[in-house]
C-alpha cells in the first residue's frame, strides 16, 4: 500500500520539488511497484472473498476453481429469475475436469465449459436446478411432472432412453430456460428438446404452485 500516497500526492497538482540522488530515486520507484503488487493482491483477495461470501449467503459453496470461474458460475445464477433460495440444503460445486453433473447437494462443473463464459450459465442453471428436484421433490411429484413434460421416465441412470426423454433433464433444462429466455441460453440451441418441454410462462405458473404448497407443507 507504501505506493498510494505516492500517486495520490502527484494527483493532486502540487508544485513542490526536491532534489534526489539516481539512487535514492531508484528506491523510490521500488517502493512504488511494491505498493502497487500489494495493493493488486489484497484487490484480489477481496474479490476471492466477496464470492465465497454471496456463494455462503446463497446456500452453496465452491469447492477449487479460480476467481473469473466462480465468477461465472455467480453471474449464471444472477441472470435467472429464479429464486435459487427455495433450495433448502447447502451445495457444493466442485470446479474440477471431468465433465459436469449433479448429485443431491453436489454439483460438478468443468473448467473448460465454464471458459466458455456467458455461454456457460445455461448449463450452471441447469446444473443447480437438479438441486430443486433433489431438495423440493418427492416421488408421487416427479411421476407427475414425468407426464406434463413428456418424459417417458424421471431417472436417467437405467440408461433406456436418449438424455432428452428423461424428466430430471427436461425438468433441468426448461426451468433454465423458463427463467433465463436469452438468446445467449446454450440450452436453447443444444437442448431445445428438453427445453422447450413446456411453454414458459406455464411452467412458470407451475413452478410458483410446487413452491408455495412446499412452503406451506
């Protein structure tokens, strides 16, 4: 921080000047770039900091991953209009290679996806909204839900069916889509049949009743 003043103090105009020594100019210019390399890293720091921060206020937790990947998966949670809230556990996302996926308060999302930036907040959404049917959901409401999005199954672990005909995935994918209608959502252009399982604003009529009856239960 020695170097602020410094800068702060040619900022301000002032005429006065002294007389130095090339050596005593030299360390004064050291100084200065330390002040600044101490200064950028306790920036950094700060950033590191008010993430884990909102990450901790939002029921979740990073688990690796650098400061601008935790930064796009908040920014993907930002730009829905859900209320990611309504999740009643803490998750843990795991930033690691490996593909992405989810698992009862667990979330696994790649580096090399979330490099992709913008483009990567539709598979976060659809990633955390498997956490809304972990946390939310029980049995006799999945067998319902399999039949308004036209699932032929919810689970896909049996592996009978494509990716887009299970109902966890349709689920995942509309409501990433339902609260996130951009034309930057991936899911959209890549999933379009697992988002596009029910028209918008039904589905988000839908979703509104299932959190209020949870709410009230």
């Amino acid at each position: 921080m020695s170097g602020l003043p410094v800068c702060r103090c040619h900022a301000s105009g002032s005429t006065r000047k002294t007389s130095r020594s090339p050596r005593t100019a030299g360390l004064g210019s050291v100084s200065a770039l330390v002040g600044l390399l101490t200064a950028a890293a306790v920036l950094v720091l700060a950033v590191v900091q008010s993430e884990a921060t909102a990450a901790a206020r939002g029921g979740y937790s990073f688990d690796g991953g650098t400061p601008r990947e935790r930064a796009t998966v908040l920014s993907a949670l930002r730009a829905s209009a859900f209320d990611w809230s309504v999740v009643s556990g803490h998750v843990t996302v795991h930033i690691k290679a490996g593909g992405c996926n989810a698992a009862k308060g667990q979330i696994w999302l790649d580096p090399a996806m979330l490099a992709s930036g913008r483009d990567a907040w539709g598979v976060v959404q659809h990633e955390f909204a498997h956490q809304v049917d972990f946390f939310l959901f029980d049995t006799r409401t999945r067998r319902e839900l399999t039949g308004l999005l036209g699932a032929k199954a919810w689970w896909p672990g049996d592996r009978r069916f494509s990716h887009d005909e299970y109902g966890a995935e349709r689920f995942a994918s509309t409501l990433a889509w339902a609260y996130w209608p951009s034309r930057y959502n991936s899911l959209f252009r890549h999933a379009h049949a697992e988002a596009t399982a029910m028209p918008v604003l039904r589905f988000r009529r839908m979703m509104g009743a299932l959190i209020e009856h949870r709410s009230a239960l």
